[in-house]
C-alpha cells in the first residue's frame, strides 16, 4: 500500500471510526477524538505492515478498538471516576443530542456488546468481519448480538416507562 493509498482509505474511514469510537465511549466526543487520532496516527507509522488479508477497514478498526481497550485500561488509573466520565454527554455538540436515549440504552451493555452492536448495525460490518476487529470468534459475535438486543430491549422498555 502506497503512502497516497492509505491517506485515501483513511479519507473514507475516519467518519465511520470516530462514529464506532463515539459509541464506545458513550457519546464522550472528546474520548472518542482522542482516541480515533490515536488510532490514526498509530495506522500511518504502521500501514507498511498491512498484508490485505482482511480488508483495510477491519485493519484500521481492529487498530481502534486495541487504542481504545488501552484507553480503557488507563482511565481505571485516572483519578476522575469512571461513572462520571461515562454518564457525561457532550454539551456543545449537536450531534449527540439526537442519540441520548440510544447512548444511555448502549451505555448499559458490556463493552464487548457494545463493540458488537455498534460494529454490526452502525458501520454493517459483518459478523466474520467483527470477529477479526474484536479478536474472537464468529459464534461469540453472534451470541453478543443475540444478549446485546435482549439487554437493549430491556433497557429501552424500562426507560418508556418512567
């Protein structure tokens, strides 16, 4: 892959990647950025690498979702609490205003639900593709989706009725 190549699959990426990224960090848009221009950056010292064994998005994403599994594991350490971060929505963006409901709904899955889900329905990865993406396999793909719609349902019912 050429340097020219790379910067025009990413042109065409990055949009979709900051969206899974907003999702996973529970509409925290400055995470999600944070997180995405690691994901960039880390992608551009390493696109030499890529074999096109899978495709370049499921590459880039797989690259994401470690950067964001890092993030995670660093923000345990941080001294704000975690319950804080993750019931913030951003003020000054509209975009997450329209999506509250469905953020606080996604909010209440397991990451790996939540990285199932928004891969799946959100980018229409399919299920093969994620398994590369996550690092597991194509039945435990399904079996998130499958819990993931039950809890979202759950969680969307209890919701109407307060």
């Amino acid at each position: 892959m050429t340097r020219d190549q790379f910067i025009a699959e990413i042109y065409t990426l990055q949009e979709p990647l900051r969206r899974f990224l907003l999702g996973m960090c529970h509409g925290d848009v400055f995470n999600a950025d944070d997180i995405a221009q690691e994901t960039l950056l880390k992608a551009y010292l390493h696109y030499d690498t890529f074999q096109g064994r899978s495709s370049f998005s499921t590459w880039l994403f797989r690259i994401g979702y470690g950067c964001f599994c890092d993030h995670i594991g660093k923000r345990i350490l941080d001294t704000e609490s975690i319950t804080e971060r993750e019931n913030r929505i951003p003020a000054d963006d509209d975009s997450g205003k329209d999506y509250d409901e469905l953020y606080h709904a996604i909010n209440g899955l397991t990451s790996s639900e939540k990285a199932t889900v928004l891969l799946f329905y959100i980018e229409d990865y399919s299920t093969k593709e994620i398994a590369e993406i996550l690092g597991m396999a194509s039945v435990t793909v399904r079996s998130h989706l499958h819990r993931a719609r039950r809890h979202l349902k759950k969680i969307l019912e209890q919701n109407g009725e307060r």
